[in-house]
C-alpha cells in the first residue's frame, strides 16, 4: 500500500525525534509474509513445483541458528560508535582465553553435549525410526537451550563484563562504565545436519577430527570430545592451516594439545601451495607436501596396527580371544596409499572404480534378514573381513575437510569454497582401491563461545551476521583494523581551530590531544571511504558493506591472525609490539591480498567443481546463496565507474 505525503513526513520527523532522543523509539511492528502470486495465463505450473521441491529439498540440510534479539543489535550499535578500542593491544590476548571469556568455565563447559543417536533396530519402520530421532532431539534441544541462557544471563550480570576498554587508563571515566554486552554462542540446530554426523561416525572405523591451528580448542570442545570419546572409531587430531599460524605457533599448539590428550596422535598439515598467476597475483593451489603426507598416513597406519591387537579384556579371556576377530581390514597397502595417484584416487562410491565386494550388496533389506538369521542362530554367524578401511573426516564449518581431500586427491573432488558449511551431505571417496574417505558436513559444535569469537575463526557466515557493528568492535580489540587497513583517523581531516581570544599574557596555544581513540563505527565509515562505497539515496559511507567487507577479510585468512596457548611465555608473546595477534607478513604480499577484495576474489582457489554423485538441483542451490552472499549489495552504486561505465543506461 502506497503511503501519502503527509504520512512520509510523519514518519521522516519521528525518526529524527528518535535520533535525538526526544521520543522512546516505536515499538517493532511484525513484517508481513510475502505473498506469492500464482502463475499467470500460459506460464506451466509443472516448473514452479519442480523448483518448489528442488529448494525445500536443499533448504532440509541447510544449518539454522538463532536470530538475534533486536534489542542487542541495537545497544551494540550504539556502543560501537561510542565505544573506543584499546591502543596499544595489551599482550595478554593473544594467549587464547585471557582477559576475555571465549569458553567459559570448564566445569559448565562439560554440561553441553552434542545430541545423541537414539538406538534403533532394523525391524523398525523409517516412520518409527524419525518420530523416536525428532523427539530425542527436541528434548536435547531443549536442555541446551536453558544451559545457555543461564550461561549468558550469568555472564551480563553487572559486574561479569569482560570488556577490555576499561584496560586503557587514558580513556575519560564516562565511557568506562559502558560495556558491551556478553552475546549469545550459536549451535546446530538442524536434526537432518546431525544425521550427517551420525551416519559418518558410525560407518567410520578411523576418526579424522581436524582443528584450525590458529585456535584448536574452540573446534575441539568438551562436547565433541566426549561425543568421539563414546564411539569405537579411533581419532585422530589433524591441526590444518598450519602454513597461515606459522610452524612456532603450530608447535605450540601441538604440545599443548598432547598435553591435554596424551592418547590422541596429532598431526600437521597445510592443503595449498603459492604460485604466481596472472598479473604476478598470488594463486593458491590445492597441495599437500610429502613430509606431510607422510607423516598423515604414518599416524592411520598406527592407529590400524592398534586396531588389529585385542583389548585387554579380552586377552584375559583364551574363549573370548579365540572368538575375537579385529574390527578392521588386516591387510593394508601403505605404500601404495601413500603414492596413491591416477584416476582412481577420489572415485566416488558406486562409480567404475569402485571396489567390488564377492558378495551381493548390502541392502536395508539384506540387512534385515542378516539380523534375523543371526538372532536364530545366536550369533553363529561366520566372521567377514570387511572388504576396506573407512576413513571419516569431521570438524566445524571453515576448517578445511574439503580443502584437505582435494590436497590429498591433488585433484578436484570435492567442493570448497570461501562460505563456511560448503558441504551439505556426507561425500564418500575411495583414497586407494583398500582406505574411503567420508567427508562430514561441517557442524558448529554446541560450546560457551561467543558469537564474536565464531566470526573470528570463520565458522559462521557473514551473511547471516546481523551484528556487524559488535564484532567489528570485538575484534578490534585482537587486531589494530586501522593499521592493518590503512586508514586516516577522521580528525586529521579537518584544520585545527585557533582559539582567537585576547589574553593579558599573551596568546595561549590550544591544548592537544595527541592520542586518538578508534571506535568501531569509525573504523567501518574510513573504510568505506576509502572504498567509495556510499548508500544508494542519501550518499552516505555504506559502513554495512564495509564491515561486511572486513570480517569476510578475517574470516578467509586474507588478515593472518592466530592465538597463541595458555601458558606461552610472555616474553614471546609482547614480539608481537602492540599488535595483538595480527601475524605480520611481507607489506608487498598484505597489500596484494586486501587490494583482492575488489577484484572479487581471493587468491585461493575457490572454483567449485562438483563431484559426479551430486545432483543439479544443487548446483541452482549454491548459484542463488552465492549469488545472496557475495552479491547482497549489489543495489549500492560505487562512485567510481570506467570509461565506458558513463554511457550506462539504468533501467
């Protein structure tokens, strides 16, 4: 409905009352559903519904979080451009969980747990087997919900702020009583992205849990960790990205995590190597170098032999040791995995080079009548060797499962892209003719992490983050923006005012602050300066797109960062010179790599090639959430156009 001239205007003057704070704002008013109108004359129905069921089909596997509260988005907003970051960086926050609260305490840590597969049998009906795996996952959801809204009432009780303005003593006493306040943490909450990880954990006999090597705790939590602890695969944790974190804080890392699991091995491994492209553009190509390959395999290769030895229980027991068969395939060729090339490396399950079992294949049916002749024989079944190793990779969103089989492949197999949460259902390649692989979806683990920290490490994505303006503000107090962006503080635009008054001695000079404070709003309306990104109608710094634009920076690496462990000495830590945990690299190769964002890309290999088992409803998918996430401003005009962009015509 059209509205009158009379009602802009009212509308219009009691937005700037609201702005200035004369008047309390309005009330929220609920948004309308979109009406769809129905086809017209002449058009098919038949295509409609067809696209219909394509997109409800790939809206089933896309992950759901919570929707944040207008009230918070509001309050932070405002306290962003109030707010002034800390300069210099204090050195304690590059040790990962100093000075500001990113896990919570462990003993409420240990509480959460990642949702449970309700036992089943296959006498039961699909009908039987969902309603018992839905109602299972509404109570977990359920008592997950009130841990964490305990957790986040605790933590924005008036004196639980874990700001770090306040560590700044040239900051005026008015704006340190103002506090950003704790934001919630986000968690799966789709029960058909959970049955992605049960179905890889249960056909898996070897775990592969990855961990980015910039913060390996925050994809390791207690929940996941005593999820992998219940099941019989063996784990073992992968640290990825260690060419971005650098081999010291990788080390690092290392030790720390055999520290806190001495049973688990860990292994390092980076997934692209450099090369010059067009232009002498860095281009990142998907590699994974012999050492570490090598020492990949040697870590599955001892987890097998583990494998192959009886338990002690059953040792003790000659009846039981001589019943005893191991869970996995005996024979493995090593040496061939390790050298593995060719077109069968990456062979999807069903294809031509799958391997061929001797027997007829395994159907839910055939599986049905196996589970009734062995309970009529008691269990006097003969033993099967299984016919290969089954290999299940896991981890959250942006870790670098994909990443990591295409290195192994050296091939494209398998789809990675900059947006978190590629993978949508669990992909099954054949690594050599004896070891699968299963990639799992990425899953954000349930942990008391804020939303803040879960931008940072990338594990959510940008274009479902709604509070841009506060984790603009949260990270800068980990990264200097301003240094690392190359920006101009506002107040050195304009000239300085002379204070023309008559004095009895004489004229004295203006006192001046040397020291300017950075806000966050600040940070986000010199950036967009400096891009010429301005709103469509009113020509104002787009500062949206231009915080949009900064934490895609951040969250694909383009700004190297990585967190040290508790407990690094400090003296390694203060190297860092204020920097916080900005990994500083060559200035020719940083300036390369932001000046990326505008040419539409980084220099990572992003080209995604779907594997021959997906289906072509989902490449229209991941063409239309490509085209919402990359392109979500496409309305915004730059202010600069080329020589031929003059002669334009809009429609």
């Amino acid at each position: 409905m059209r509205r009158s001239g009379k009602q802009r205007k009212a509308e219009l003057q009691l937005k700037r009352a609201v702005k200035r704070g004369d008047v309390a704002p309005p009330e929220a008013q609920p948004r309308r559903k979109n009406f769809r109108r129905p086809p017209k004359l002449g058009h098919s129905l038949d295509a409609r519904l067809l696209a219909d069921d394509a997109s409800r089909a790939a809206r089933k596997l896309q992950s759901q979080f919570i929707k944040i509260d207008p009230a918070f988005l509001e309050s932070t907003k405002h306290l962003a451009a109030t707010l002034p970051l800390t300069r210099p960086i204090s050195a304690d926050v590059c040790l990962l969980g100093v000075n500001h609260a990113q896990f919570g305490t462990d003993l409420v840590n240990d509480q959460l747990n990642v949702p449970r597969r309700p036992k089943w049998k296959y006498t039961m009906s699909k009908d039987d087997v969902d309603v018992n795996e839905q109602g299972c996952f509404r109570r977990w959801m359920t008592q997950t919900d009130a841990m964490v809204e305990r957790w986040h009432n605790q933590n924005n009780q008036p004196d639980a702020s874990t700001d770090l303005a306040s560590a700044d003593p040239s900051i005026p006493d008015t704006t340190v009583q103002e506090r950003m306040p704790c934001p919630p943490t986000h968690f799966e909450r789709n029960l058909e992205v959970w049955r992605q990880l049960w179905r890889v954990t249960e056909i898996s006999q070897i775990l592969l849990c990855l961990l980015d090597s910039r913060c390996p705790p925050l994809h390791f939590p207690p929940s996941l960790e005593s999820y992998l602890a219940s099941r019989k695969a063996k784990v073992i944790l992968v640290l990825t990205k260690v060419d971005i974190a650098g081999p010291e804080r990788a080390e690092a890392w290392t030790a720390y995590l055999r520290k806190r699991h001495p049973g688990l091995p860990i292994v390092q491994v980076e997934a692209y190597q450099q090369k010059v492209g067009e232009q002498g553009r860095p281009v990142y190509e998907s590699h994974l170098p012999l050492p570490f390959r090598e020492r990949l395999v040697s870590a599955m290769r001892q987890v097998h032999e583990e494998m192959l030895i009886p338990p002690e229980r059953v040792r003790s027991d000659e009846a039981k040791l001589k019943r005893w068969n191991p869970p996995v395939k005996r024979e493995i060729d090593w040496n061939g995995l390790l050298h593995a090339h060719g077109k069968k490396v990456g062979s999807v399950v069903g294809g031509a080079a799958m391997p061929k079992g001797k027997g007829k294949e395994d159907t839910a049916d055939d599986a049905q009548e196996l589970e009734q002749e062995a309970s009529d024989s008691e269990g006097q079944l003969e033993w099967q060797e299984p016919e290969f190793l089954t290999v299940g990779l896991i981890g959250q969103p942006n870790v670098g499962k994909s990443s990591l089989l295409n290195a192994l492949f050296g091939i494209h197999k398998v789809r990675a892209s900059r947006t978190p949460g590629k993978t949508k259902h669990f992909q099954t390649l054949f690594w050599s003719p004896d070891v699968r692989l299963v990639d799992c979806p990425g899953l954000v683990m349930p942990a008391f992490t804020p939303m803040d920290t879960q931008v940072l490490c990338g594990i959510l994505p940008i274009s479902r983050v709604s509070a841009i303006p506060f984790c603009i503000h949260q990270i800068g107090q980990l990264l200097p923006l301003e240094t690392i962006l190359g920006l101009t503080h506002p107040s050195t635009n304009s000239a300085p005012v002379e204070d023309k008054r008559t004095w009895r001695d004489g004229k004295q000079p203006s006192a001046k602050d040397n020291k300017m404070h950075w806000t966050a709003t600040e940070i986000m309306t010199e950036y967009a300066n400096k891009k010429g990104w301005v709103t469509a109608k009113a020509g104002r710094p787009d500062i949206h797109r231009a915080g949009n634009a900064i934490l895609r920076l951040v969250a694909e690496g383009r700004i190297a960062w990585a967190f040290w462990p508790p407990g690094t000495d400090l003296a390694t830590v203060r190297s860092s010179g204020g920097n916080g945990i900005w990994l500083i690299r060559n200035a020719d190769q940083h300036a390369q790599e932001l000046d990326e964002d505008d040419e539409g890309g980084s220099g990572y290999e992003t080209d995604e090639v779907e594997s021959p088992d997906e289906s072509s409803e989902d490449s229209d998918e991941d063409k239309h959430a490509t085209d919402e996430e990359e392109h979500q401003d496409a309305d915004i005009k730059s202010v600069t156009v080329g020589r031929f962009g003059v002669l334009a015509i809009d429609d």
